[in-house]
C-alpha cells in the first residue's frame, strides 16, 4: 500500500495524491488507516475523497479514515484499488513525508491483513526571487564593483547585465566589473533554477564620476634629446590631486633618477618643468618620464613612448661610405651643442674595437663644431670597418662614433677603352662602348658622348659598373649625329664625379655604312684570258677588308677573302686572267661583303663570260692572188687568244702551208704577208683557217 508523492511551487498552493492498494487477493472488507504529514510547517492535509463505501473522521495533519466494503465492490484478486485521495496545502518553501500507519485492514474472509507501506513525499519548490548588493555604488572612473547574489530558493545559474544594455556581461554568481567612463549605470540580474526564473533591475543603480586625473604630454615619444640640453616636461590634470608633483626618469621600466621630488603641479590644468639633462646622462633611447601626485600617488602617468638621449657631440666626418687611401691627410670633423668639455679624445675604430687613439686631448672646436686633419700613415692597413670616435675628456659620456663604416683602399679609377681614338663610327649603327676599373669607383657610371670639349649628347644616366674588372654598354648611332672627326667618349662614376675618364684620342662618327658593287657593269661580256676586274664604291666604315664571291646563278664558283676595302670610298680588285676553263655564261654576278659587319654587302647585276674568238678579215672569200705574188693575211679578235697565232693555207681540203707562231697583233687587229714567190704551178680556191696558239679557232 503506497501515497503518491505531492508538489507545489507556491505557498498556499494544494495538489492531490492517492492512496492506492497494490493488490487485493481476497477481496476487501474494510479498513482503517491514519495519514501523517510529518513536517506540518511545510503543508498540512486540506481535504479528503474517497470511494461510496468510505467515510472520513477528523481531517486534521494526521487523519484517520475508516471504510467497509459491505457489497464486496473490491473483488478478489483486484488490483490498484484506491483507498482514498488527499489533498494537501503547502505552508511553506520545503519537503516534508507523508506516512500511513494500519490500524485494521480484513478482507472478505474477514482475516486481518498487514500490507507493507510505501509513504509519500509533499514538496513546497518556488522559483527564486532575484536579489544583490554591490559594495560601492558611486566612485570616479575607473570604477570596479564587487556585486554579491542575494537571491532566494536557490537558483542554479545567474545572468548578469551591469549596464542593462542587453549584452550578456556575466555568469558568475558573485562578480566583479570595472566601469571605465563616467555615467549612471542601471543593473540588472535575472536568476534561474528548475521551477523558473526572476529579474532584478536596479535604475541607475551605479554613479561613475570623472575624477582626478593626470597625463604626461610630454615627452610622448619619439623625441630626441642631447646631453645638455634643456628641456620642457609638461602634463595635464584634473581634479583635486594637490599642489604638487614628482618628476622622475624611467630607463625601459627601471626607474633611473628622481628629476623634481616635489614640481608645483602648475595651474588650470596644465603644468610644466624645465629640466636640463646633464653631459653625463646615459646615451639610449628607451627613456620615459613619469609624473606623479604628491598628495594622492594613485594618480600617476607616464609618457606613451620612449624618447631618446644623443651626445651633444656628433661625427659629421667621416659618418660611413667614405673611401679613403693610405699616405693621405683627411679631415676629421665633428659638431658639439652648449659645453662638453674644452678638449676631446679621436679613436679610429676597426670592426667596432678601438685601434688606435689619434688625438688624446684635441680642442673641442668653435661655434659648435671641431675639426683635426690626420695624416694616415702609408702603412694604414686596407679594410672596410673603420669608424671615428670622439669623446669629451670631461664628461666621458658625451661621446659618438661614425654612424656607418668607412674605408681605407686604393684609389678607385675608371679606364675608357674603345672607343680610345681612331675607330669610326657610323651613323644608324650600334657601337659597343668599353671600359676597365679598379677598386670600387661606385656601382653606376654617367656615360657621355663629346664633340671637342662640349657634352654632344648624354648616352645613358647611370648604367652598371660591371663586374670583374670591366665593363660595356652598348648603344645606337642616331642617324641624325652630325659626321665628324672630334668625338669621344667620357665615363664618370654617379657618385663621386672625381672618378672619370675620356678616350685618350678623337673617333670619328660617318655617314651610314655601305658598299655598292660598280663593275664588270650588267649586261658586259667578259672574255676567258682576260683580266676580271671588280671595282665597288663604299661609305662609312665597313672594316678595312671585303670579301668578293663570284658565282654563276646560284653556284659560287670562287671566294676572295680579306681583300682590302680601297680608300677614299673606293676599292678595286683584278683577278689577272679568266682561265681558260671558266664555263661560258651570261649570269655571272660579283658580291663584295664587309669582313667585319657582314650584313654590309651587294651584288652586281648579271654579265656573261664568254670565250676569246678570232675573225680572218683577208682574204676572207673571192679574192684572187697573182701566183709569185705576196699574200697578205689579216684579222681580229676579242678575248686574249694569246701572244701567237698559227697561220694554215688549204686548198680545199688539203693543207698546203702551216705558218707557225706568227704575232697575233696589238689592240684587237693582227696582220701576217706572205712575200712573193716564184710561181705556183697550183691555181683554185684556198682558205686561210687561221688559229690561235692558245685558242684554236673552231
């Protein structure tokens, strides 16, 4: 036999529960039961229903009922039979049992029954009640509150809005928040547990006032100071922070020193403090000035960034870059603000360590800035990591040093190599200008082209040294560079004019570059034997020798190299004779060619070769000769058929004399003459088949 459990989440608030039988095996006839609230500060039983066959006694905390089962309405073997239902009122926020206790319990064969008890559970759950505190309401910014949860029936989680802005700030139960601006800030709190949830909302529940304040404006960052110097340090406030305030120097975030122990804070919310560094004052640049109020040292400030401290003595010379050579004197010049010192100490320095000391005790200088020629010994050794360092002997931390490196070598020069005097240029070509170096004369070179002393025109700006010990640049020829015999060339470092060099001798600029082939002119015939002679005509400079290629049509049939080119814009060459082998042709044609710039050339038109012929111009048919007559014979020819002829006299087919090695005769013509004879006794018709020595006629 059990209760069933009851819950309610207000006071006042009833739920019911019943009393049920598990199980009735022989039926039921009646029974007696008392119903205990054990806790009654947490509920107590308001009402009682139960089946027809039941009636109540007192309903009280505890209640007895009593009921019989005259109609045996409970069979045997039912089961959940209610007994009766409850209703029970809760008083207050808590749990409390609910007990039954048997006071007689038969059933229908009216034998008594002793059923195991179940009791039952009445809870009272309320939602909580959202509450808090904070240990401050009001203070000036920045403002941290400590808020305390002060909420009831026990919520589980917490949800917190300091600025009730709808933005979800917190969880925590017992939070802290810091207001950093100033302003009336209302808060509110919702807490949560099982049974619901419950707001709090405090309207300007947080005052944030402005307050005191104190802000260094400077030095904010990025100043540099020198050793000496007087300097303003200057700050603004707010509030009541008292009449004065302390100045102090921080290094990084080390304090260093204590500038004024107690500055007047100045006046309408500003104030200042002149402060000279003093020479001895550590070179660095990671300083800070904080300022802080006397009276309340909660308000302090410090400078945003940090500023720097520099010698007031400075290297001007050399600063890093320089080249310098052995056996030379240099200035050494530094500048100075207010007074370090009367006299200075000059290191050179090698890699950053003090090599020798040059002047122990040299005068500081004048009007702000000292100078001290040194002669550097031949014997300086050459290198790149040289510094000068000078110092005041007074105030030994007044001191700097070259900020880069300088160096000792040979001095650098620059060597102009082609063009160096003699060659010639011609118009609309491209040249290839030359040079050498030593040292470093700098990594770009000024190149440009004079005419007698006068800049005729700037070829490159600043082209590459070069590398290895040399260099080049190529560049065009404008067709439009006056022709002229007075050109040079000059080479300057970009940065240092001193390094600089001419061609040693005058070039010449010509017009453009050309060759054109003049003979054997088109459509000549030349002769086997004779001489072939190749004549061309040129301008500009195409190099001081041409090749001649002879060819007929496509074929080469011989190669003349490096023939001299001529002069005066003319040049010829003879090949002696046309041997006599050279196929006969009417499309022979003469190519000369630059040796030097092969792309300067030309063909001649076409001209035939033909072999040398001989004409009989007497008798040449129908003459007639008296028998003991002379016989005179002659002809021309064309073509070198030779020195000599052979003369033969037929008599039809019958050879009647053969003249051997007769001269063959002066410009073209030859003549022979038989002297008279005694008489022939032959007489008809003869021919004169005359013939070369050389070249038989055919």
């Amino acid at each position: 036999m059990s209760i069933e459990d009851g819950q309610v989440d207000a006071i006042g608030g009833t739920d019911t529960v019943n009393i049920v039988l598990d199980s009735a095996p022989n039926g039921l006839a009646g029974y007696s039961i008392n119903i205990t609230v054990v806790n009654t500060s947490v509920a107590t039983i308001c009402g009682i229903s139960f089946p027809s066959w039941a009636y109540p006694t007192n309903i009280l905390h505890s209640v007895k009922i009593t009921a019989l089962d005259p109609y045996e309405t409970v069979q045997d073997g039912a089961t959940d039979v209610l007994f009766a239902t409850v209703s029970i009122r809760g008083l207050a926020e808590g749990e409390t049992s609910v007990n039954l206790a048997v006071n007689l319990f038969s059933d229908d064969d009216d034998i008594d029954i002793t059923p195991t008890i179940s009791p039952g559970i009445f809870a009272v759950m309320l939602p909580p009640v959202a509450n808090f505190t904070a240990n401050t309401t009001s203070g000036y910014a920045p403002l941290t509150v400590q808020f305390t949860d002060l909420s009831t029936e026990e919520p589980t989680s917490w949800s917190w809005d300091f600025e009730n802005d709808g933005t979800l700030d917190s969880t925590v139960q017992n939070p802290v928040f810091t207001y950093a601006t100033p302003g009336l800030y209302t808060v509110k709190l919702t807490a949560t547990n099982s049974k619901g949830s419950d707001s709090e909302v405090r309207t300007n529940y947080i005052t944030v006032s402005s307050g005191p304040s104190l802000a260094v404006t400077t030095p904010h960052g990025g100043e540099i100071w020198t050793q000496g110097s007087s300097q303003t340090l200057a700050w603004t406030y707010s509030g009541e922070l008292g009449s004065s305030v302390k100045i102090g120097i921080l290094k990084g975030i080390t304090p260093l020193a204590t500038l004024a122990s107690s500055a007047s804070i100045g006046k309408g919310g500003s104030g200042s403090y002149l402060f000279t560094f003093p020479y001895y004052t550590p070179l660095a640049n990671d300083y800070k000035i904080r300022i802080t109020s006397n009276a309340n040292p909660a308000y302090s400030d410090t400078s945003d960034a940090a500023f720097s401290i520099t010698s007031a003595i400075t290297v001007a010379s050399p600063n890093g870059g320089e080249t310098w050579q052995p056996s030379t004197t240099q200035t050494l010049r530094w500048d100075y603000t207010d007074s370090p010192g009367d006299t200075v100490r000059i290191e050179i320095l090698r890699s950053g360590a003090a090599l020798v000391t040059l002047a122990s005790s040299a005068p500081l200088g004048t009007g702000g800035s000292g100078s001290l020629n040194f002669p550097f010994p031949s014997y300086t050794p050459f290198g790149t990591e040289y510094q000068i360092k000078v110092t005041s002997n007074t105030y030994p931390a007044c001191t700097d040093t070259s900020d880069g490196y300088f160096a000792f070598s040979l001095l650098p020069s620059i060597t102009v190599t082609a063009p160096n005097g003699g060659e010639t240029w011609s118009q609309n070509s491209t040249q290839t200008i030359q040079g050498s170096y030593t040292e470093n004369p700098g990594s770009t070179l000024r190149i440009e082209l004079l005419r007698g002393t006068t800049v005729q025109q700037v070829i490159t700006a600043g082209t590459s040294l070069g590398s290895g010990g040399s260099g080049s640049f190529s560049c065009a020829v404008p067709a439009s560079l006056p022709l002229g015999s007075d050109y040079k060339i000059r080479v300057t470092s970009t940065s240092n004019a001193s390094y600089t060099d001419t061609s040693d001798a005058a070039f010449t600029v010509s017009e453009p570059t050309s060759i054109r082939v003049v003979a054997p002119e088109g459509g000549a015939t030349l002769y086997r034997g004779d001489p072939l002679v190749m004549n061309w005509s040129y301008t500009g400079t195409p190099g001081p020798t041409v090749t001649i290629e002879v060819f007929k049509g496509p074929l080469k049939m011989a190669t003349l190299p490096n023939i001299p080119v001529g002069s005066g814009g003319n040049g010829t060459f003879s090949v002696k004779q046309i041997p006599a082998g050279t196929p006969v042709g009417a499309d022979y044609t003469v190519t000369v060619t630059s040796t030097l710039s092969p792309t300067i050339t030309d063909t001649g038109d076409a001209f035939a070769i033909s072999g040398p012929t001989i004409h009989v111009a007497s008798p040449n048919g129908g003459d007639t000769f008296p028998r003991g007559g002379p016989l005179a014979m002659s002809r021309t020819y064309e073509g070198n058929p030779g020195s000599t002829v052979n003369i033969e006299v037929y008599r039809g087919e019958g050879r009647m004399a053969t003249l051997q090695n007769i001269p063959v005769g002066p410009d073209g013509a030859g003549s022979y003459s038989v002297p008279a004879s005694p008489p022939i006794k032959y007489s008809g018709r003869y021919r004169l088949p005359d013939q070369g020595n050389k070249y038989p006629l055919r």
